[in-house]
C-alpha cells in the first residue's frame, strides 16, 4: 500500500505503469520511439522499448547495475544514465518495487551490439545472474513480469485498462508508438499520433461539432515546459479541462 497504493486492481496495474514510465523516461529524453506491452498467456506482462538498454557494467557493489536498479529501492536515480525521473512514478523505486512485488522477472537489455539477460524469482531474489546471450544490432530494454498471487486479490491485467492509458501516452507524447498485445484473447492495438495532444482534443471532439480549429502553444519559464490544445464546439455543456 505504501509503494503502489492497494493490493487490488489499480496496484496491479500500477506495476505496469512503474515499468512504462521508465520507457517513457527514455523516449522523453530522445532515446527510443517504440513501447509494445505484451499480456502473456500465463498472466505474465511484458514491456519492450527500443531506448538505450538498462546499464550492465559493473556496480560499485560488485553487483552489476541492472541488478542493482532491480533489487535496491531508490538506486535509479543514482546512475549518470538513469538519472531522470520525468513521466511520473515512483522516481527511482519503481523498477525495485515491480520485482519485489513478483514472483517473477526477467530483464533484457539490447545495448552496445550485445543482448543480456537476468532473471529473478520470489520477489527479488536472484534466480539467473547478468550473463550474455547473444549479438544484437537493436537496443533498448524488454521486462516481463508475473505479479505474486499471494499480494494481489486478482492477478489479471485489464487489457481496455492498459489500452486506455497507452493511448494517452501516444497522445501525450508527440511521435511516440505503443502497441498492446494481448496472446490469451488474441487481439491487439496500436497508438501513434504526429500532432500530439492537437489529436488528442481533436479525439475528445470528434462527436461534436468544432467552431475552430484546434489552437495549440507552448513555451517554457523558470524551467517549467507547459504545452496546451484547445478547441471550441457548438456543445452547450461546461468547459472540459484535462491535465497531465
């Protein structure tokens, strides 16, 4: 409850959310346009990015650091290339949390022309250390996760859930290409917007009948970046604000 806020639903797939915004984090910051989130057969999820993979050098610890970022709370932040918590969660802990909260992990990280792999068991534990597992021309970083039964009152992921939030980021972030894959009902669905959230107000009127074309800005002070989309219909209900 402290870390995700309930063992039901909405914690479940907050552990989803905790690893998308660590891809978002990348792609915000120039690394990766593509996010494919996978529900597997066997209730496991899966996120893919095509960012700059998750470090694997060696930690000060004598650990390696992906090992690191996956096992010790607040240890995201502390590394150069790791140092940025931008989209939201739990800014730095959310990698940690995911996996103590599963009774399995596997991280992938395509980086530097070679794939690696770990994978962990029991909330956290070392199940199969860092190791190499191939050549690789593609980069980016892949976690598949199964959330514990023994925390979660349910442990099957909302497919309409996933897909809702997953177009929001499409929405939200200009360029950017999510795919939802779900393997037990076999269906899938893809977001990519090129005008951003001037889509995404043009997506939340389209049952309406605009007066003007959607007017868009946005500029920076004291460090702080706002971008707006408005538009004005012909509808005689209450201004609809939404912010992120």
């Amino acid at each position: 409850g402290m870390y995700i806020g309930s063992t039901y639903k909405r914690g479940l797939h907050h552990l989803v959310w905790e690893i998308v915004d660590n891809s978002i984090d990348e792609v915000m910051n120039g690394y990766g346009d593509t996010i494919t989130i996978t529900l597997h057969k066997d209730k496991s999820i899966s996120v893919a990015d095509n960012g700059r993979g998750v470090p694997v050098g060696k930690h000060e610890s004598g650990k390696s650091t992906v090992e690191v970022i996956y096992t010790v709370l607040h240890a995201g932040g502390k590394f150069e290339e790791w140092n940025y918590k931008v989209s939201g969660g739990l800014h730095g802990v959310g990698a940690s949390v995911v996996n103590a909260l599963s009774s399995a992990m596997i991280v992938n990280s395509r980086r530097d022309g070679k794939e690696y792999t770990i994978s962990f068991k029991d909330g956290g534990k070392v199940a199969s250390p860092l190791k190499e597992v191939g050549k690789t021309n593609k980069t980016g970083t892949t976690v598949r996760f199964l959330p514990d039964k023994d925390v979660f009152s349910t442990t099957d992921f909302s497919y309409s859930t996933i897909c809702e939030r997953m177009q929001e980021s499409a929405f939200l972030l200009k360029g950017l290409t999510v795919e939802v894959i779900d393997e037990i009902n076999n269906r899938q669905e893809k977001y990519h917007y090129e005008n951003g959230i001037k889509s995404f107000v043009e997506y939340i009127d389209e049952d309406k009948t605009p007066i003007n074309n959607v007017v868009h800005f946005k500029g920076s002070k004291y460090g702080i970046e706002v971008e707006i989309a408005l538009q004005y219909t012909d509808s005689y209900s209450t201004e609809n604000i939404i912010s992120f």
